[in-house]
C-alpha cells in the first residue's frame, strides 16, 4: 500500500478485481513485488 501510495480497501478492491495479484500466507495477505510492478507498468500503459 504504501509503494503505491493507496488505501487499503483501494488495494483490496484491485486485488478483488484481480487487478493486482496476491498470495495469501496464513490469514495474511501479501503483494509480491514483481506485481506491484507488473500493476504499475500495466496502469501506465493504459494511461498512454
């Protein structure tokens, strides 16, 4: 959340809409590096 500067439901709402890929480690959710960027590309592109 804080690399992209969202709030949490906005994180869980991209993850909801499979926007922004995650894993789920016990009853934690985690975002993967490489799917924040991924994501960041993906948004930029689309923005172009």
């Amino acid at each position: 959340m804080a690399r992209l500067k969202l709030g949490r439901s906005t994180v869980y709402d991209l993850i909801r809409s499979r926007r922004l890929t995650s894993i789920t480690v016990g009853r934690a959710r985690r975002v993967p590096v490489d799917a924040v960027r991924d994501f960041i590309t993906h948004e930029i592109g689309e923005a172009a």
